[in-house]
C-alpha cells in the first residue's frame, strides 16, 4: 500500500512538472524561407534590410518563447502574427519578380521536405 501511494505521487509529479513545460515549434530551423531567399537574386541594400529584418523577428520570436505567461496557443498565435508581418515587411523590400521567385521557390521546397 505505501509502494502505491509512493509511486502514484512521484506520477503525479511527473506529469505535473510535464503538463507545465510549454513547447512551441511552429518551423523548423533551416525553414523553407530561409533557403529559398538565399536563391534569389539581391541587391546590398535588400540584403541589408532583410538581415535587419530578420534580425527583428528572430529576437521578437524569442521573446514569445520564452515569456512564461503565455500559453502555447497563445504563443503560436502570436509567432504567426509575427510571420505574418515578417512577410508583409519582406515583401516591401523585394521586386515583384523577386517575391514571385521567392515564393516558387519556397514552395518547391516545401513540397520536398513532405
């Protein structure tokens, strides 16, 4: 009796201390994005302001991963806002050309990594 009180309580912990630890992995590392950009063909100046604008991103995601008070739902809404802005931002900086190559190529590897 005191072995089953003993383990249900360390289970108990266990998923407890599980249940809190908040995960959010909305891409990968080495994204789609990031390949595809480095295909296209950039002037120093759109790179520049990509960088910074990437930059903004990763530290602005980063702050979202690691605020505590959010939920994980909470956290992935708001990191798809972020995406969302990030590509209205680089949208701005590229050509017409250069957005639609971009975007074709995003999704060709997008398509290889299903």
């Amino acid at each position: 009796m005191k072995k089953t009180w003993i383990l249900m309580f360390a289970l108990g912990i266990s998923f407890t201390s599980m249940a809190q630890q908040k995960r959010v992995d909305i891409t990968p590392k080495d994204s789609s994005s990031r390949k595809a950009i480095k295909e296209v063909e950039l002037t120093n100046e759109q790179k520049e302001k990509l960088t910074k604008i990437n930059r903004q991103f990763k530290k602005e995601r980063e702050a979202i991963e690691k605020d505590t008070t959010l939920t994980a739902e909470m956290s992935k809404a708001k990191i798809i806002s972020l995406q969302l802005e990030k590509q209205k931002k680089m949208r701005a900086v590229l050509t017409d050309q250069q957005w639609t190559e971009f975007e074709t190529k995003r999704d060709a590897i997008r398509q290889k990594q299903k």
